[in-house]
C-alpha cells in the first residue's frame, strides 16, 4: 500500500502550455512581423457568451475595457484568459476574464518554474498541448496565408524542441503540431519531429467539424499522416475541443452544460476509429484521448461489439472491421483522467493497461498542487500494479519514454 512518501511519480498526459511572447517573432522571417503571431497588451471592452463560445472585443484607443494580453496574426484577435492559467488561482476566482501575462505562474510559460512547480505536485514528466494554436493547431489551418502558416506550425514546434523540452532530461515531452490543411506537409512534419525525439503529435478528434475529411474517407486521405505516426511509433493525442466544437443542448444554454458534455466528443472520435478499418490497415497506428475522461468507455465497447455483431449485414464495416472493436481498443487506444471514479470502478471493462493519468496544469480543471492527495483519494483500493500502471507506465509505454530506464 502506498503512502505520500512511496506513491510513484506522476507522468501527465495531457497539461497545456501558454506561449511566451516571442516564440514566432524570434523565428519568423522579418517580412511577416507585421502579419505573423506577435503578443500585443490592449483592453478587452467587450466579453459574450453566444453559442457554447466566448467572444471578446479588443478595445480601440481610448476605450474603456480591461488590460490584457492578445496574440494578433493576420486579422485574427486572440485574448488570453484566466480558465487558461488558472494554476494558483482559488476555483470561486477562475473566470473567462481577461488576463495579461503579468497575471499568471511563470510556470505557465517558462521551463525552469514549470519544473519547479511539476516538483510541487509530485510529478515527474509532462506532456504539454498549445494554447494560442489551440489544442491541435486549429488556429494555423484557419490562416488564409498557407505559406505563413506552414512556417508557424514549424516555429512552434522548434519552441517547443529547442527551447520549452531542452535540457529536461525527458521531464517536459515535446508534443508537437502539423499543417492540418495538407495531409503530406503534416506526414513529413511527423517524420521531421520523429527524427529528433517527438513520439506524440497533436490531432483533431473529429476532421469534419474542422470543415477536413473524415477518417471514413473512400480515397484514404490521411493515409500518409497515419502510416507517418505507425511508422515512426508517434501516437495521435486528441485533445477534447480539438474539434473547435464542443457539445452542448442549445446557444443559450450555459457554459457548465458543454464543459459537462466534453467527453461525448471523444465518445464520438472513439467509435470513428474502431469503426474506420484504420487498426487494421495501420497495424501499428496508436490513439490517444486527452481529457477525455475514461467513465464513458465501457459503454462504448459494449455497444460497438454489439452493433459490429448484430448488423454487419448493413453497417458498411463487415469488410474493414475483422474483429470486435472492443480488441481493437485495447491494442491501440489510451483513456486518459484526471479525476473520474466511476471509470475507475470500471476497469475491468476498460483494461487497465489503456488507462493513464494526467494534472492539466494550469487549466481551470487543473488538480495542481494536489495531484498526489487527489491520485490517493480516487484510487484507494486498488492494488499497487495497478496504480503504477496508471500515473506511470502506461504513458512511459505510450510515449516511448525512457525515465525508468
């Protein structure tokens, strides 16, 4: 039985990083500095929920508003707000208000307070998604310059190579993202991120939603995306809201019922891909669901083994499809959470072997400083293999880490 001095170091799937102010000004040609990401501090004059989205106005000279710190590339205005560094922050404080840099834990942003605080809250290593990119890179796609954005996408993930990851001994992950916009740019950017290190990449959970093609595909389109991350053992983590739509009843329904709902995204990703043939054309081909919480699988594996036994006659899998979804998912899929104990009383139906842990610093959900006390709450009862499994060696598998070695 394991106690605060003995419980095994955490490895965090899923935590976020805010993008210091220079990561594409330092990089970008000096032609684009007037077009290219750069951070400006401007008021906010303006704050609207329509929709399940956040809007905000940057204030004009002048104007009446609230200081923050906004991301300008072409015509686009990104505000950072508090939900997205919340860590430190007490929970009746954390709201969709604009912040500036100032606002926020320099372990937001810098390497050496990130370590520092990963040290507070017993964790070892770190896997980190983009914030102004968004949590696959949704923000580049949406770039009406592809030429600016292919060279975005690559800046990025040399800030996070050669800066953010270096020198951390495999403590900070690289996590890296690809141009969404051409399925070949984004296989050779695996391969160029594969080559020096990188065994995750970031993806959309549902391409459609993006206005890309579906997985189901008739011509294979992200063929070439998918053999890269099989070939180079690169797994695809999908964060939930990678799609820029998250689920909710109605647009004036409020924020709590979409933040309720964020796991029916992945709900649907899941039974995308066990449905896709792509485990059986792409042997080696490894998924993974960031916060997306695990409660919800079971049901999916039973119901999807169900539909794939019952209606193979119609269901246009019978030819792609070999063998229940359900193995499926338990040779090629990773859960992740960060504080679900319904999944957690379902583990025999999930595996344990698919199943890893995370803290999401420094998000409004976030169990930073706490990860250690919340890891021994929600897991009292289960045997030590098993809980090692799940803060540690499972994403040690997951992402080829060498910490134990």
């Amino acid at each position: 039985m394991f106690d605060t001095t003995t419980f095994p170091k955490i490895i965090s799937v899923d935590d976020h990083v805010i993008e210091p102010p220079t990561v594409w000004s330092d990089r970008l040609p000096v032609k684009y500095a007037d077009v290219g990401p750069r951070m400006v501090r401007n008021k906010v004059a303006e704050m609207s929920y329509v929709g399940g989205v956040f809007s905000y106005r940057e204030a004009n000279a002048g104007e009446e508003g609230t200081w923050c710190d906004w991301w300008h590339v072409e015509d686009l205005r990104y505000p950072l707000t508090r939900v997205m560094a919340a860590a430190g922050i007490p929970r009746e404080n954390v709201t969709i208000s604009p912040i500036t840099m100032d606002d926020m834990r320099k372990g937001c942003w810098d390497q050496k307070a990130r370590l520092a605080d990963m040290d507070v809250n017993h964790t070892e290593a770190s896997l980190s998604f983009p914030t102004f990119p968004r949590f696959c890179g949704q923000t580049f796609l949406e770039r009406q310059d592809k030429v600016l954005a292919d060279l975005c996408v690559k800046a990025y993930n040399d800030w996070m190579f050669d800066e953010f990851c270096a020198g951390t001994n495999g403590r900070l992950v690289p996590l890296p993202i690809v141009q969404l916009w051409d399925v070949n740019m984004a296989a050779e950017e695996v391969r160029r991120n594969a080559a020096r290190g990188a065994h995750a990449v970031c993806f959309t959970e549902i391409p459609p939603f993006l206005g890309l093609p579906s997985i189901h595909d008739a011509d294979g389109y992200w063929d070439p995306f998918f053999n890269a991350c099989a070939e180079t053992e690169t797994v695809v983590s999908m964060h939930i809201g990678s799609s820029s739509k998250m689920p909710s009843t109605s647009a004036d329904a409020p924020a709590a019922v979409g933040s309720t709902l964020t796991s029916m995204n992945a709900a649907m990703s899941l039974t995308d891909f066990l449905m896709s043939g792509l485990f059986e054309r792409f042997p080696r081909l490894e998924v993974a669901y960031s916060e997306g919480q695990i409660g919800w699988i079971p049901y999916i594996l039973e119901r999807a083994d169900k539909v794939w036994e019952d209606n193979s006659a119609w269901g246009g899998v019978a030819d792609k499809v070999k063998r229940p979804p359900s193995e499926y998912y338990r040779e090629h899929v990773y859960g992740c959470f960060f504080d679900d104990p319904v999944g957690l009383k379902n583990l025999d139906a999930i595996g344990v072997d698919t199943v890893t842990f995370e803290t999401d610093y420094p998000h409004s959900d976030s169990t930073w400083p706490d990860s250690l006390e919340v890891a021994m709450r929600i897991m009292d009862g289960l045997d030590d293999e098993t809980i090692v499994k799940i803060v540690r060696s499972n994403a040690i598998r997951m992402l080829r880490l060498d910490l134990d070695k």
